[in-house]
C-alpha cells in the first residue's frame, strides 16, 4: 500500500509539472492570438498585445488558411458576449441548453460556435472555418482561467 501512494504521489508530481511546462512552452505563436504564459506570482495568462475584438482572432484564423474574414454584426456580437459571459459566469464549457435565446429581437444565426480553452490555444469553436459571411464573436476569461469563446454566424 505504501508503494502504490509513492507512485500515486510521483505521478500527480509529474501530470503537474508536464502540464506547467506545457503551459510555458505554449506562448501563443498561434495568428490572432495574443496569450504569454509568466511565472511570476505562481504563473498566470497575460495578453501581450492591446485589446483586440474576437472578431479579429476569428479572422486571423481564417486567414491562416486562405478564408476570407467575417463581417462583423452587432447582433451577433451582442450575443456572443452575452452567451461568453453566462458560460464564463458559470464554467459552462459546451453550448447552452439555449444558445439562440441569446439572440437579441431582429437578429438571427442559423448556427453558433463555442469552446472553453486554456488562452494559449488561440481562438476555437466550431463555425470558424465555415462558409458563412457574417459574424459575432466574444470570449470571456472564467475564474479557472479558460478563455469562454462564443461565435454566432450567418
């Protein structure tokens, strides 16, 4: 029993010293995203860039393979960040029980995108690299440090 709460021990050891340096070694080469890891007061995300919109990140992305940008729509925009904020709010990592009922009156998205990564991933959620023309999209940082990203599309 003694032996197996040593190996117990050496392996949580080694998952967080692998998922450290990870972290570390992930700064963001990624297009449009602007995450750097720092050690310092026990390790945090920090955008080394100003404040760019989500809008801008998606775009890079679609840019990285050869897609033409989104245009942005207020719409949209407005409820990507309202969809990002109540999933940041409450760690929601997936989609809503009712992502759409975000939509504010007058707007509509036949389809919607969302994920909840560590910032030094970059932008991700479904609907990024699809033939849509129009888009919003927000993310939100939730108090356990994943980016909250939602992106609405038509």
């Amino acid at each position: 029993m003694r032996y197996l709460m040593i190996a117990l021990v050496s392996v949580l050891f080694l998952v967080e010293t692998a998922d450290a340096s990870y972290r570390r070694d992930m700064a963001s080469d990624q297009p449009g995203n602007p995450w750097r890891w720092t050690d310092d007061d026990g390790g945090y995300w920090w955008r080394w860039k100003g404040a760019a919109e989500a809008l801008d990140e998606v775009n890079a992305a679609r840019a990285a393979r050869g897609l033409r940008p989104f245009v942005k729509d207020d719409g949209l925009t407005q409820a990507a960040v309202a969809a990002a904020t109540f999933r940041a709010t409450g760690l929601i990592a997936g989609h809503t029980a009712n992502d759409f009922g975000f939509l504010p009156a007058g707007a509509s998205a036949p389809a919607a995108g969302c994920a909840a990564w560590e910032p030094s991933l970059g932008w991700g959620s479904c609907c990024t690299y699809e033939a849509y023309t129009y888009a919003g999209a927000a993310w939100v940082l939730g108090s356990d440090g994943r980016r909250y990203m939602h992106l609405f599309v038509r």
